[in-house]
C-alpha cells in the first residue's frame, strides 16, 4: 500500500497514519525524520543537507526529493509507504510522480483528511492543554498562521491529486474511530 496522507496542522494525519502503519506493515515517512536520519547516517545527500540547515537556510526541494527518493530505496518500502508532510508543494508532486514511476511503485491512493479551520484551532488547543504544557507553536495566533501557510502552498494538491484520480477525502472532524474507518472502507474498496 502506498500512500499519501494530505490534511492541515491538528487533522489527525499522525495518529491514522499509525493505525495504517500497523494494519499494513509499511513505514511512515515524514520529511523531517528522513531528513535527520540521512544526516546521521552520513549519506553524501544527508551531509549537503546538514550545510544548508547548519547556515539557517532551507534545504532545496532537489535535496529532499533526492532524500526521499533514497529512502523509498530502503527495504522497509518494498510493501509500500505512507509519506506524511511530502510532498508539500506542486513542484514535489510533480518530482515525486516521476520518481515512482522510475522505479515502478506507482501510489495507491492520497487521503485528505478535511476539517474546518476553527475546529483544527479548538483541537490544537485543548491537544495542548492536555498534554500538560502547550508546546511554542500551540498558541492560536502561530496555528493560524500553520494553517494559512498550508492553505496556500499544500492545498493545491488536492486538486492537483483530483485530477490524476487518486485523491479521496475523509471527514476529519469526526472522532478517531470514524475517520480510521472511513479510511479503511476508501482502502479496502
């Protein structure tokens, strides 16, 4: 099984993807995690990146596609992958389809998980109440501004993935048990 989970910041991406992980037996690879383990793992791309992040600047899309493309390589992926926060921009999306069709794993289908704006804000929020201490960017002023950021530059995706048929959507705002269902019914359909 292949995937892409899309959804804003307090979706619920990060718990269905557990559940998914467990259910197929196929790694989640968020950017970030890739992106650390290339580094200390030394990989000629992991040390480029290491320079770029070590001056303050952002690592090029060239370098995390070529991260990501390493990773996908690994044999943990062989049954397949749930990418979580790749691709986040048009451009990746269009650098990850060629990838996999270069190496023939075509994906099986990208989740949007929907949720209206101020219930992400309320979910965030109390997520952080909860958890005993809100962490820096749990404050309502920096979510919005999460939540604007992913608007502009990863909600073009949904279309982008509409067209290419992949795309299917799930009521996020729903509780935990309703969304891992619906994504179930969408996958085993």
């Amino acid at each position: 099984m292949r995937l892409i989970l899309l959804g804003p910041p307090g979706a619920g991406k990060g718990t269905q993807a557990k559940f998914l992980m467990e259910k197929y037996n196929i790694p989640q690879l968020s950017t970030g995690d890739i992106l650390r383990e290339a580094i200390a793992a030394k990989t000629p791309t992991g040390l480029a990146a290491k320079e770029i992040m070590d001056r303050g600047d952002l690592v090029s899309d060239d370098i995390v596609n070529a991260i990501i493309s390493e990773r996908l390589d690994d044999e943990d992926c062989k049954n397949g992958f749930i990418l979580d926060g790749f691709p986040r921009t048009i451009a990746q999306a269009q650098s990850l389809e060629e990838m996999l069709k270069e190496k023939q794993m075509p994906l099986d289908a990208v989740i949007e998980i929907r949720a209206d704006e101020n219930i992400l804000v309320e979910r965030i929020l109390n997520r952080a109440k909860e958890s005993g201490g809100a962490r820096a960017d749990d404050n309502e002023e920096v979510i919005r501004k999460r939540l604007k950021v992913y608007k502009e530059l990863t909600m073009p995706l949904v279309k982008f993935y509409q067209d290419l048929g992949l795309l299917k959507s799930v009521d996020g705002t729903k509780n935990i048990a309703g969304v891992r269902s619906e994504i179930n019914d969408i996958l085993e359909s």
